[in-house]
C-alpha cells in the first residue's frame, strides 16, 4: 500500500519508495508465508489542477529465509484542464537479502512501459499527463532496524532517459497548458530516499505505522528548448519532505487491507516531473498462501 504513488510515482517520488522492501513493515510480513500478492489502488491531486488514479498488481515471494524477491506493475490515469489520459507505466523487479536481524539490502530496477511521449492532437503533452517517466532505473538501498524503528536508505539512478517532446510554446497562450513546464528531451536526475518508521498494533487486528519520508532530488533537472539550446530547470534540485501514515487490518490470517495516507510538508520549488501531490490516498488488499 503506497502512498507516494497512485502508481509508482507520488510526493516527487519516481517510484522507489513503494517498493515492497522498502516501505514500512514489508520485513516482518514476508516471512510470515512464501508467496503474497497484492492489488492496490490510488486517489489523489496532482499539480495544476489533475487528479489522478492509479492501481498495481504486485507479486512477492520469498526463497529461502534470507533472500525475496518482488515483482510490481502498475498503471496511471490522469485528468485535468480538458485533458484525460491512461496508460500502463513501469514494471519493478527487486531482491531483498537479509544480512542478519537488522540489516538487510535492496537492489532493483524500473523498466518502463512508455516512452514518456504521449500526445494529444499530435502534440506531446507534458510529464504531468503520462503515465510514466519513461526511464529504465537502477534502485539500490538498505534498511536497518532499531527496536521497532525501521530506517531505509535508498538511491535511484536514471540509466535512461524518456522520448519526450513537450515544448510549452507548441500550444495557445490562451491554454493553461502553455503554462507548463517544457520537457522535450528531459533529462531527470537522481534521487535518495531516507523513511522512518515506527509500526504500532492497536488491538490484535490493526496496526498503524506513522513514516516520514524526505527525498532528495541530487541536481536540477534538464531541458532542450526549440533552438535546441540545453536548458536546467532551476528549482528542480532539492528536498522533497512527505509524511504518510499505514493503517493495516489483518482480515484473517490468510489476507490483509491496508489504507495509507500522505502528504508532502515541503516540496521543490520546480517539480518538471509531474510527480508532486498535494495528498494520495492508497488502498490495498493482500493474500498471503
């Protein structure tokens, strides 16, 4: 259940930070069975005036007491200023090895489903209307537990980057559109997550999990303007800072749900991504066999 990421994106976060092994909880709740998977949906408001909805299909299974694996695929609708658009967006694949009873490490990738360059009328739209980034990433980190504190550090690396062509200008002065960042030939840049959290039962069938989030985008973002001139989008480069809560309910000892909720407290001051939301809500239902 994510709440950064109606679809694995979400507070200016390209994804990793609903990675199985990187949200709250995931290291205590594998082990319980070998195989779990998971249906998610999301709601949220985006920049500009867009809603979004986003849903996921998510497949994890650990292989032996150590080591798991996860596989995750999602999808992005988004709607706003006369524009909708749905599309299928990434594909994770991730392990998870278990060091010891603190410590274990993440390494995985997002492959992309799009190239980022939807367009209407024959017109690229901006990254606020596709459905992903369009970036082939390597993910990498590592959580540590203190008593019941859960710390994860983890860093995203473009290795590609998207195909899109939206330049501002292209469109009516007269349309809100033109007030959008241009993006053609963008070049994103990394990010590093550090999440803390802190589970607590309530009862014997609920748990709530408050985490704060800050993410750090490394550098400013890049542009290619229509004289082909390369651009830096100033106020791209900084600390987004997101703090979400997990409300978990153990329906029986098979299947679970989980509400997550969360809002960013300081965000970019240029965020070209389309990624920022001003809050998501995530639901998520989980069989465990």
């Amino acid at each position: 259940m994510t709440t950064y990421y109606a679809n694995a994106q979400g507070c200016s976060d390209a994804g990793f930070c609903t990675i199985n092994s990187i949200k709250p909880n995931s290291s205590d709740t594998i082990i319980k069975s070998t195989n779990q998977v998971k249906v998610g949906v999301s709601l949220g408001s985006a920049d500009n005036s867009i809603s979004i909805f986003g849903n996921y299909i998510e497949y994890n299974r650990q292989v032996t007491n150590s080591f798991g694996i996860d596989a995750k695929i999602t999808s992005l609708s988004q709607s706003g200023n006369g524009i909708s658009n749905f599309g299928i967006s990434d594909i994770y694949l991730t392990g998870n090895y278990k060091v010891n009873e603190k410590l274990k490490l993440i390494l995985g990738t997002k492959i992309p489903l799009t190239a980022g360059n939807k367009k209407k009328n024959n017109i690229a739209l901006p990254m606020d209307y596709q459905s992903s980034l369009g970036t082939f990433d390597l993910i990498f980190g590592a959580g540590y537990e203190i008593k019941k504190l859960q710390i994860v550090l983890a860093f995203q690396q473009p290795l590609s980057q998207n195909k899109n062509e939206f330049l501002a200008e292209n469109y009516p002065i007269n349309s809100k559109i033109s007030d959008f960042q241009s993006t053609n030939q963008f070049k994103r840049s990394s990010d590093v997550l550090l999440r803390v959290s802190y589970p607590m039962k309530l009862g014997e069938k609920f748990r709530i999990t408050p985490s704060l989030l800050p993410i750090f985008h490394l550098s400013n973002d890049k542009y290619t303007d229509d004289l082909e001139i390369e651009n830096e989008i100033k106020g791209s480069q900084g600390l987004t800072l997101n703090g979400n809560a997990y409300l978990d309910y153990e329906i029986n000892s098979k299947s679970d749900l989980q509400l997550n909720v969360g809002i960013p407290f300081v965000v970019r001051d240029a965020r070209p991504d389309g990624l920022t939301r001003s809050f998501i809500v995530n639901l998520e239902y989980k069989v465990k066999f």
